[in-house]
C-alpha cells in the first residue's frame, strides 16, 4: 500500500535536488567579461572569477607595461563583478524556489502537529 505522506516527502526531496543540480549547472554557464573603455584589453572570467578568456586589442601593445598591467587587472575585474552578479541573481532564484518548497513542508507539518 502507498504512503501518500512519504511520496510526497519523495517528490519535495526529488524537486530539491533537481533545483541544486540546474543551480550547479547554471554556475558553470557563467561567463562575465570587462573591457576597457577604448576596448584595446577584453577579460572573461567564469562564475568563481577565474580568468578564461584575454584578448589584447591591436591598442594594448602600445600601452606601456604599468598602463597594461592596469588595463588587464581592470578588466578581469569588471568581469568578476558582472559574473558574480551573474551568480548573485540564480542564488537569489534558488533561494526564492527552495524556500517555498521548504515552506510548504513546514506549514504542512506545523498543521499536522495542530
């Protein structure tokens, strides 16, 4: 005979680690890229902020080393911060779905306790 309680506990379960697994996937979708304002330097990092991806505009090779080193440092790091909002808005949508998945478990079992 079938435990409607422990299927519903089943799926809830099921639904929470399907919403981790595409939370996961969507990390490792990230890309934030940054170039300067003249575009001679473009960085591309992933959803942790690793450097991926550096291009050099024909620009950059007539930039002194200081004024490069700046422009590649400031590039990665507008594409960090665009990444990391990236990242900021799933886990703020991951957050929003698990709590109301969550929500409807406690309220279930708050009632039952009634």
């Amino acid at each position: 005979m079938a435990n409607p309680e422990l299927e519903e506990i089943l799926a809830r379960a099921s639904a929470a680690i399907g919403a981790m697994a595409e939370l996961s996937e969507g990390y490792a979708a990230i890309v934030g890229e940054g170039s300067d304002v003249r575009s001679r330097v473009t960085a591309r990092v992933d959803g942790s902020g690793a450097l991926i991806g550096l291009e050099l505009g024909p620009g950059a090779m007539r930039s002194g080393a200081v004024e490069l080193g700046e422009l590649i440092v400031s590039s990665a790091m507008v594409a960090a911060q665009r990444a990391y909002a990236q990242r900021a808005t799933l886990t703020e949508q991951f957050n929003r779905d698990f709590g109301e998945l969550a929500g409807i478990a406690i309220n279930e079992t708050n009632e039952g306790d009634r």
